[in-house]
C-alpha cells in the first residue's frame, strides 16, 4: 500500500484556506490501471484533502480488498483495465456493498449504455479528457463533509 504524505498538526498548510481539512483517517482510493494519471490524481487529492491518505490499486482485485480491508471514503475508478471490461463495475459494486461513495472516471464515456448503467447505479461518470482540478475538489469536498 502507497499512501501520501500527511501534514502534521503543527504544519501550516500551503493550500488556498478555502480547501477542507480532513483527519488522517480519510482515505482516498485511486483506481486505474495508467501510472501517470494515478499519479496526477495523487496530486489533486492531496491538495484538495490535506491529511487525506492516498490509496491505489490498479485493478478491481486489488481495489476490492482495500475496500473490504481499509476505510475508505471515496473511490475514482476507471472502467477499463487491463482489458478487462467490467473491472470498473466490479470496484463499483464493491465500494457500494461497503457504503463508499465511488465516481467512475474513464475514456469510454461516449458508449450509451456506460452512461445509462452509471445512472442505474447512481454513480457519477466523469470523461478523464474533462478532468478538472476544481471538480475533483469538490467530489472529495463531499464525500469528506460529515452527512
């Protein structure tokens, strides 16, 4: 497991003040099969959640038992990985059968039914092409504001 650097208490933070604070407990898992963009993500998050530790799998297995080992709070996945079509889905039903909010980001947007079982689902599906920063921020803003 690869987590992030976490801030101590004493540390002042170098993002915008508007950002959440999250406790240490928080945790982000970051599932993708393409090391880069796991890379980048790692970035976002940290800047979005200081103290949130970054998690990473890079297939549904793997993603799967950090769900069912870790407490996870959000979960961003590819559909796709290693060719295999339905690994996404799999962390999917996996981060819903353990109550983690999870966000489909992927390349295959564009094929009709992807779009229709994320909404049967009720899982947000978000085109890694329009990836921001900003609506990163705000998905791991939600997912870390206490119900």
């Amino acid at each position: 497991m690869i987590t992030s650097s976490i801030l101590r208490p004493d540390q002042s933070p170098k993002d915008p003040p508007s950002l959440p604070k999250v406790a240490a407990i928080h945790r982000v898992l970051l599932v993708d099969d393409e090391p880069a963009l796991l890379s980048s993500l790692r970035r976002v998050v940290e800047r979005a959640a200081n103290g949130a530790v970054v998690v990473y799998a890079s297939d549904a297995e793997t993603a799967i038992w950090q769900l069912e080992t870790t407490a996870i709070r959000l979960v961003l996945t590819d559909l796709r990985m290693q060719n295999e079509d339905e690994a996404g889905w799999k962390v999917v039903e996996a981060a819903r059968s353990a109550g983690v909010q999870a966000v489909i980001v992927t390349g295959h947007f564009a094929e009709e039914e992807v779009i229709e079982r994320a909404r049967s689902l009720e899982v947000p599906i978000i085109r890694k092409t329009d990836l921001s920063t900003n609506e990163i921020l705000a998905l791991v803003e939600r997912a870390f504001t206490p119900q």
